[in-house]
C-alpha cells in the first residue's frame, strides 16, 4: 500500500480510535496523537525524534491550557491501544499492520519525550523560582529583623517618656 | 511502456486531391507525415515515393543502427529517391515534400524532420513545438533579418528553404525526446496548424480522448478553419499515471454521488422512509432532509474524505436517540435498509454511465453501509453489556452466600430478581419480567413441584464475575493471556539481533532491549512489570535535560533497532507482525512507565515551590504587621513628645 493508501486506511479509523461519538465536534483527547501517526505514515514512517513539531505544539498547547501531563500521557496510551486494536482488525495486509504500528510506536515515544521534556522544563521553572522565592525570604527576614530592633527601641523610648512623665 | 498511437489523413475542403502521406508502422515504432508538393499531380508522387522509401530502408536496417543516424539516413534515401525520380520523368521537375518522422524506441522518441510539417509535444498541459519550420521567413527570423511579428505578414511565409527532392541529400533536424507518463505527440502537415488555433490544438490534444478520437477531432478543427490544404495527424500517447482509486472516489466519486442526491432522496421516499415509526410526527419534506439527506452528506463526507458528520457518527446518533426514545430495533433495521437499497441503486444507475466509477463508488459506499452497520453493532453491544451488568449486579445482590461448610441440598428454589435501587431502566424492566425458569404461581400453590436449578458452587462472582462483551473497549483489561511460545521465539530472536547491533558501551539500550523481552510476554500489559523495569533503567539521575533526555534517546533508538531488525527474523509474517505488536506494545507501556518516572521526579519541585511561596507569603505578613506596629509605636511616641500641638490636634497627626 502506498504511503498515501496506507494514510486514506488509517484515517478512516478515526472516530473510533478517538471515539469521537462520545467527544461531540470537538477534537476528542488524544487526536493530536491521532494526527501524528498519520503525519508519521505519511512522511514514510520515520522521522528524526523530536522533529514532529506539529506534536509538539499541540501537546505544548495542552499543557497551556491547564491539562497535566499525566492526563496528555494517558490519552495517547489510550489511543495508542485502540490503535493497535482496530489495525489489527481493519488491515488484512500485514506488513500494512507493521507499518502502522511502527508510526504508532515512534508516536507514542515521542508523545513520552515531548510530555517528560516539558515536565522537566517545568521543574527546571520551579526550581529557578524557588531560588526566588528564597532569596526573597532572605532579604525579607532582613527587613524583619531591622524592623523587630527598631521596634524594641520605639518601646524603650516610649517606656523611658512614660517614666519621666 | 505501452504507447498508443493513431493517424488521419483528410483532401480538406478546397484541394481535389490528397498530397499528404503517412506512415504509421506500429511494429518499428516509425511514423511520418509528408506533404508533397509540385504541379501536375506531383506532390503526392514525391510524398509517396518518400514515404515508401523512408518506409523500406526503415524496414531494412532497424536494429542495426542508431534511431538518430537511422531516421536522418531513412529521411535522407527518401530525398533521394524523390530526386531520382524527379529527374526521371520531365513534368516531375521541382516537385518535393515535407517530411516530419518519429522513430520510437522504448520511451525515447527520435524526431526527424524537414520543411514545414510540425512536431508538437503535450506535457503536462503545456503544448512544446519540437521544430523549428525551414522556410524562408524563419531563416530570416533565426538570423535576426526580420522580426517575429512580421513573419506571418511575410509574402514568403510558405516558401520552403529545405525539401526532400530538391537535392539528393537533405540536411535533416533531429531533435530527442524521453517520454513521460501523461505526454501527447503530435506529427502534423501546415494544414492543420495552417487552419485552426494553435490554443484550439492544445485543447484538443489535452482533451484526454484515444488518440483516434484526438486526430479525427484535429482533422475536423482544420476543416472548420477553412480546410484551405490537405490535413494529416498522427497522434502518440503514453499512459498517465494509474491516478488511484482513492483520489477518483475522493472527486469524481464523491462529486458523482452528491449530484445524484435528489434520486437518493426519491428512492428513500419510494423505499417508505417517510413511513417509518423513527419520523412519525415530522412532514414527509422534513423526514426526508433529516434523515435522507444528512445520510445522503454523511456518505459524501466519507467518500470525500471530508470533515462533517460521516457516516458513523450519523448511525450512532440516529440510532442512540431512537434507542433513547424506547425505539425498537425492527424500525431501526428497517431504515438502515431502505438506506441501504436507495444508495446500492444510486450506484448502480452510476455503474452504468461509468463501469468504472460505479465499480469504485460501489465499494466505497458499500463500505460506509458496513461503517454504519458497525456503529449500530457497537451501540447494540453497549446496550448489551450495560444489561449485562444490571444483571451481574441483581445477580450478585440477590443470591444469598453458600456456606460450603454445611451439606449443601441438592436443590434450591431459585431466587426471585428485584430491581436493585442502582439498577438502570432496562435493568428495571428485566426484573420486572417473569422469571424465565420459574413460575410464580406454581412456587406460592402448596404441594406444587418447585421449579429447582442449581445453585452456585461458590459464590455468587463464581457464576459471572465480569462482563463478557470485551469488543470496543480497549482499556477493559483482559486478563490470563500471553503470547504464544512462537510468537516469543521470534521476540528474542528480534532482540537477539537488535542487541547485537547497539555498541559495546550503549548499556542503557541494551538495558531497554532486555526489559522490551521481558515486557513483550505479557499481552495483558502488566504495567506494574513495566514500571518496575523502568525503575531499574532510570536509576539515579538529575531532573534536567542532561539527566533524562538519554533515556528516550535510548527509547528511540532502541524503538529503531527493533523495528529493523524484526524484518530480519526468519520466521513467518503472521508471528513477525505479532512479534512486532508484543514488542511495540512493549514499548509504548515501557515509555509511558518512564515518563511516570520523570513526572514523579518532577513533583517535588512544585511541591517545594508551594512550601516556599507560603514561607514568602508568611514572611511578607510578618514584616507588614512589624511595619503597622513600628508605625503605631512612633506615632505614640509624636503625640507624648510633642506637647506644643493645640489641643485636638493630638492623636490627629497623620503618620
């Protein structure tokens, strides 16, 4: 099958690998992961790691938008299954079966580098504001600690003007 | 490459007699047209003698020379022979022809030619002259004596400066061309492009006729012109490129069974849809554009490949809200198959306008009737399964534990179902239901023989303890099952050769190349296995790029590994391609279990982020409250201090 076949057949899996019935219009979860494997069997089947900057946007835009990375993880596990599963039932031709199934691999290990990137970049940003947020602390127990001295003195003065009052 | 080739000669309207002559020998791939020219009938003497010259020294020694040394010698002998026979007989004086040849070899084609007959090549809509006229004007033109614009105002405009018979020999243009998939040849006498529009021509010759049709076509494009000369055409063709069925039921297909949505809807009329219980209450009209139509663009949209509402979400909404409405399945089968019929008898009115067409459409729409069928099979097997579980679950409230310590009778009433509190509508109407194997009234009636069945030997989940429709839910787990020893042998062999390919010192892939043979075993996917082979690759590592990244590096690589060396195995296809799904599945519950890991090593940042954010939160306060103390403490100081201040002024004073 051409790569182009091979694309018009796994597209046609669509609704029910993402179970677009139960998700309405919308673009159901795991559909940028969906996407990927068809830009991957329509690319041939390989690519450089990371090169899918389409995933990468859209995994990034998940993120963005308050989704965890736990949740972008389990929905393209998820999809990644019902993959397998309907492949297994729509292709006859095994060698096409293996072909999608290599895309869906590449797929699901670039979904697992892109999600754990970002999570790591996201550590590295809490970590960089942690620092922050303790050198504030630092410069803050400063102030308090000049403030709690002026304070003592601001009581003795006042003590002392009570007594000779 | 499979060429097809045809020619045509026509008198025109004006002349008595026809000049012009052809070749067209398919077996040496040799085709030329000649116009002769010359008084007293000797025009089509000099094109004939040429042409059965160039014809017979053709015939004699193809193969044995070049095609460009064969037909410039080929055109030459047919000089020569109108020369001779020129001077053979006195009227014959001056006579001569024009004469552009092809010789096809393979997918290259030789072009020959000499005055002004025409070669022209079509490709890929754009139509090229290969040759260039010999006439007076356009050697003046090529030699920059006289501008374009005038050469076809130019008295001298038909004057020949080469022939064949004005001289024994004749320098002949050759011109090479390979064919391409799609092209169009075109070998022409001035009296087609004399006559009609060049752009006409290209019209015509793009038209995507047989090239008999194509030539005939031109012939008559000539006469309408005036049809002044004697017309001849030869028209090549090479096949285009097989254009797939896919993209012919994505157009044409797609564009045929839309135009045809009116029949569709008459034929669903026809068929009773309108009559069907699914659209009691709505107008015929409305029944029709509900139904009829949305189906008629859902198939368009699946043949289109578009984006919409497609066939099974159409059938799954259909199907879903008449099943919410307490719809029965009978109405429900018996629209899908007036569907059915109006779309296979659409087709078939297509299939005989176009064999083809229709051939491609009836699969494509026969496959979204199958889509459709699915859909309503995957919502009936819900519907199933939810009953199912109703059952199980009155099942497991209902019957009573066994102690298997006492003696067990032999036979127990069976128990009556009552609807569970938690139990679904369908489940409430099954419980409503007489029981099936016993009888009420004959349990009440004294002395009547009970019904007895056989009560569970354990209990009550020993009797059904999960549902058994497993189809359309990939995340139900199924259990007990592992890959067959095949299936395994052919797993270690494709880590066997993927190991031996890493590099002595990758044992992180290596690493992940054993865990893949561990996990591939386990078709249940185990993730507990996974996350603990996971755990041993991860080890001990910083929580940055340069701490994590090789590991999906090495899940990467060893993904690539992997796939290349399954097609080395030498083990049969069907137990590779399983093979390769075990490991693939492998994999992907491997990296998923990896990037568990990462998150986990990721959460304590935010967490300490948190604790430090509320110190700093803390701290702010702390100052803001020693700021409101320090200030009220000064302020006390500046009333007891300052006595000068009139009275009520004190403890005014803004601080």
């Amino acid at each position: 099958m051409s790569d182009a076949d091979m694309y018009e057949a796994v597209s046609v899996l669509r609704d029910e690998v993402l179970d677009t019935v139960e998700h309405g219009d919308r673009d159901p979860p795991g559909a940028e992961v969906f996407d990927a494997v068809l830009r991957a069997l329509n690319a041939g089947g390989e690519s450089v790691p990371g090169l899918d900057l389409t995933l990468h946007d859209a995994i990034s835009r998940r993120l963005a938008w308050g989704d965890r990375e736990d949740v972008v993880l389990q929905d393209a596990e998820v999809v990644f299954d019902r993959l397998m599963l309907a492949v297994e039932r729509a292709f006859r031709d095994l060698d096409d079966q293996m072909v999608v199934v290599e895309s869906a691999t590449l797929v699901a290990v670039t979904v697992a580098r892109v999600v754990s990137r970002a999570a790591v970049d996201r550590a590295s940003h809490e970590r960089a504001a942690r620092l922050r947020e303790e050198m504030a602390q630092g410069k803050l127990k400063e102030v308090l600690e000049r403030q709690k001295a002026t304070i003592a003195r601001l009581e003795g003065e006042l003590r002392a003007a009570a007594y000779r009052g | 490459m499979k060429i097809r080739i045809a020619g045509d000669t026509n008198v025109g309207k004006v002349r008595e007699n026809n000049e012009d002559s052809l070749i067209v020998d398919i077996e040496r791939g040799l085709y030329v047209v000649l116009d002769g020219m010359g008084g007293a009938n000797a025009g089509d003497i000099a094109s004939q003698t040429a042409r059965d010259a160039i014809l017979q020294y053709v015939a004699h020694r193809r193969g044995q020379m070049e095609p460009k040394a064969l037909l410039t010698a080929a055109i030459q002998s047919g000089s020569a022979a109108v020369f001779g026979a020129a001077q053979a007989v006195r009227e014959r004086h001056g006579m001569g022809t024009t004469c552009v040849g092809m010789l096809v070899d393979g997918e290259k084609v030789t072009v020959g030619h000499v005055g002004d007959s025409r070669a022209y090549l079509l490709r890929e809509g754009r139509l090229l002259q290969l040759t260039k006229d010999h006439t007076i004007v356009e050697e003046l033109v090529g030699r920059g004596l006289l501008a374009p614009e005038d050469a076809e105002r130019h008295p001298y405009k038909n004057v020949l400066s080469r022939n064949l018979g004005a001289r024994p020999e004749a320098r002949v243009d050759i011109t090479e061309v390979v064919l391409e998939p799609g092209d169009r040849m075109m070998i022409c006498s001035d009296g087609l492009y004399g006559y009609a529009q060049i752009d006409a021509i290209q019209y015509v010759l793009g038209s995507g006729d047989a090239p008999a049709d194509v030539a005939r076509e031109l012939i008559e494009l000539a006469l309408r012109g005036g049809g002044g000369d004697n017309v001849t055409v030869i028209v090549l063709e090479t096949p285009a490129q097989p254009v797939s069925s896919t993209v012919v039921v994505r157009t044409n297909g797609a564009i045929a069974w839309w135009q045809r949505r009116a029949r569709f809807l008459q034929l669903c009329k026809d068929g009773g849809l309108t009559r069907n219980p699914i659209v009691s209450g709505l107008e015929s009209s409305e029944a029709l554009e509900l139904i009829g139509l949305s189906v008629c663009q859902a198939i368009f949209h699946d043949l289109e490949k578009s984006t919409g509402v497609n066939v099974w979400t159409f059938a799954q909404n259909l199907a879903a809200g008449w099943f919410e409405r307490d719809g029965n399945w009978e109405a429900l089968r018996s629209m899908m198959d007036i569907i059915a019929n109006a779309a296979r008898t659409v087709v078939d009115e297509l299939r005989v306008l176009d064999s083809q067409l229709g051939f491609l459409l009836d699969v494509a729409v026969s496959r979204a009737l199958v889509v459709a069928e699915l859909a309503l099979g995957g919502l009936l097997a819900e519907r199933l399964r939810a009953i199912e579980a109703d059952l199980i679950t009155l099942h497991t409230a209902n019957v009573p534990r066994v102690d298997l310590s006492e003696p067990r009778p032999r036979l127990t009433p069976m128990p009556r179902l009552t609807p569970n509190p938690r139990s679904t509508p369908t489940a409430e109407k099954i419980a409503a239901m007489p029981p099936i194997t016993a009888e009420p009234e004959e349990e009440t009636r004294p002395g009547a023989e009970q019904t007895m069945v056989e009560p569970p030997m354990s209990e009550p989940s020993g009797f059904i303890d999960r549902p058994t429709i497993p189809f359309l839910r990939p995340e139900r787990e199924v259990s007990g099952s592992h890959e067959s020893d095949e299936v395994m042998l052919a797993v270690d062999k494709t880590i066997t050769v993927a190991i031996a390919r890493t590099a002595p010192k990758a044992e992180n892939l290596r690493t992940v190349l054993s865990a893949l043979q561990q996990l591939a075993g386990d078709v249940a996917g185990n993730f507990a296995a996974a996350v603990i082979a996971a755990r041993d690759i991860y080890g001990i590592r910083t929580v940055d790029d340069v701490g994590i990244m090789p590991l999906f590096d090495a899940l990467d690589h060893s993904r690539i590994l992997v796939a290349a060396a399954v097609h080395q195995i030498q083990v049969p296809l069907p137990i590779r391609a399983r093979a390769l799904r075990a490991l693939s599945r492998a994999h992907q519950r491997l990296v998923s279990a990896m990037t568990g890991l990462v998150l986990e090593a990721c959460l304590p940042t935010a967490e300490k982020l948190r604790e430090a954010q509320h110190v700093t939160t803390e701290l702010r306060d702390q100052v803001a409250e020693a700021e409101r103390r320090r200030a009220d403490l000064e302020r006390q100081i500046a009333i007891q201090t300052d006595q000068s201040l009139p009275w009520g002024s004190r403890g005014n004073t803004e601080w």
